[in-house]
C-alpha cells in the first residue's frame, strides 16, 4: 500500500536577492497533519522560504508539489486554492478596511462559496474579541488581535496547510499565549502547520518535527521533542 503523498513537499530551494542568496537547497516534508517548525536566526532565510512556497520571492525549485501535484509556478491565488493559507510575517493586514471586511478578502479564492458567511462564525468563535469588533477598522485594533484577525483570513480560505510566520512577534506575553492555544486547537483538530519562529521554545511546544535554517540552509532536523533536547539547540535557540 503506498503512502499519500505529503501535503507539501519542496526540493532544492533558492532564494536570491540580488547577490544575496537567502535560500540555499532547501527540502521540508509536510504530512497531512503534521505541525512542522521552521527555527533560526534572525536572517537565516526562515520568511524567504515560505514566501519562495507562496510564490511571493523569485525562487528556483528543483521540486515543489502539492498533495503530490507539481506547481510550476507558484502565485498565492494559486497556492491559496490549492489549500494552502498564509499568515505572513508582520501580519499586513488591510488597516482601512473592517475587521469583517478583512475576512472577506481572505475569502476571494472561493468568493461565491455559502460557507463564507459561517467561515466568518467560526472565526469569531476562534477569537471572540474580532466579534466584538466586528466593523471596528482593522487599523485601530491592538498587534495581538491584528495577529488574530490575520489568522483568521487566513482561515477563511478553508486551507488544509495553514503556514505562519512569526505570529508571536511583538506581542505581550498574554495574547501570545491566547494565540498559541487557538493554534494548538486548530491542530488538535486535525490542520496542517507550517510554524516559523524565532522563538524556539514556542515552536517545539506546537509542532512535532522541526528543521533549524542556518544562512539559508538546513543543518538540522528531527522529532521536536529530540531537538529540543539537544544540547548544541539548546544553547543557540533556547539559551539554556
Ligand atoms: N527583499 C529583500 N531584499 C534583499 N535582501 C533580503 C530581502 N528579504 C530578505 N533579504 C535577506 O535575505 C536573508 C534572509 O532573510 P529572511 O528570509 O527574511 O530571514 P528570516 O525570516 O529567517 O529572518 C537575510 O540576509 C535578509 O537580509
Ligand atoms: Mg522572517
């Protein structure tokens, strides 16, 4: 009996910026309900690869497949309707626009699905503070809901994959905390993860397999609960 193929699978990524080469043969294996975490540095080409994944960087693939079909050419609308939901780095959500409204264009893959509607519900059950702010500008909330309210027109795409970049950055303590166990419980519930963190700790607590990027490459990788235990980790990622 053969395995399904992984929800995602990429082999051999670059990412140059100019001279910069930020991405460098990058490989990663997403398994249908899966949590992986992407840990380094700051710089060490963590938010270039799942740009390069959403084709938001010019990127080379020798490889990029998704639930075992080849993408030539990633877009994100393509990417999104392939199943797979962004959180990008710094949130970039529409500050202009309401909270609802923000919702809605994290529906545009799917614009006339009936569902959209009881999406935006289940957002709001997710994180009951958007509800309260239903019609506030998305621009006037606080960095933690802006966070929530990313991840949730995320959500509204109906993704199987759901990737995040950072979301705990910049955050008080508290929201990070309500964030993280939204997450936890999405997972739980059987959706994907793509986590990129610098904060280590963080990212073993949600995943099960992490790689560690090191100037655009993968130097190592493993279960969560091994690499967080290993010493050279521990003393670069977790301080300790
Ligand atoms: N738009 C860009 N133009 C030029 N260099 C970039 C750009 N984005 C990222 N870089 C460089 O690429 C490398 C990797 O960046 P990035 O992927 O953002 O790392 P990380 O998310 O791990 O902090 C860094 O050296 C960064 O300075
Ligand atoms: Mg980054």
């Amino acid at each position: 009996m053969s395995e399904a193929p992984p929800i995602l699978r990429v082999r051999g990524l670059h990412v140059r910026y100019g001279h910069v080469h930020a991405v460098q043969g990058v490989d990663l294996d997403v398994r249908e309900g899966a949590g992986v975490g992407i840990i380094g540095a700051n710089g060490a080409g963590k938010s270039s690869t799942l740009k390069a994944i959403m084709g938001l960087a010019d990127a080379r693939f020798d490889e990029l497949q998704v639930a075992g079909e080849r993408v030539l050419r990633p877009t994100p609308e393509a990417m999104v309707r392939r199943g797979i939901g962004y959180v990008p780095e710094g949130r970039r959500i529409f500050p202009g626009l309401t909270v609802r409204q923000n919702l809605l264009m994290g529906a545009y893959a799917h614009p006339w699905d009936r569902r959209v509607r009881e999406r935006v519900e289940e957002v709001y059950r997710l994180f009951p503070i958007l509800a309260r702010r239903d019609r506030a500008l998305a621009g006037a909330l606080s960095g933690g809901q802006q966070q929530m309210l990313a991840i949730g027109r995320a959500l509204m795409g109906e993704p199987r994959l759901l990737v995040l970049d950072e979301p705990s950055m910049g955050l008080a303590p508290a929201l990070v905390d309500e964030i993280v166990e939204a997450v936890r419980g999405l997972h739980a519930r059987g959706l994907t993860l793509v986590l990129v963190e610098q904060n280590a700790r963080l990212t073993f607590s949600l995943t099960e397999h992490c790689v560690v990027l090191e100037s655009g490459r993968v130097v190592k990788e493993g279960p969560s609960r091994v690499l967080r235990e290993d010493p050279e980790v521990r003393k670069i990622y977790l301080g300790v």
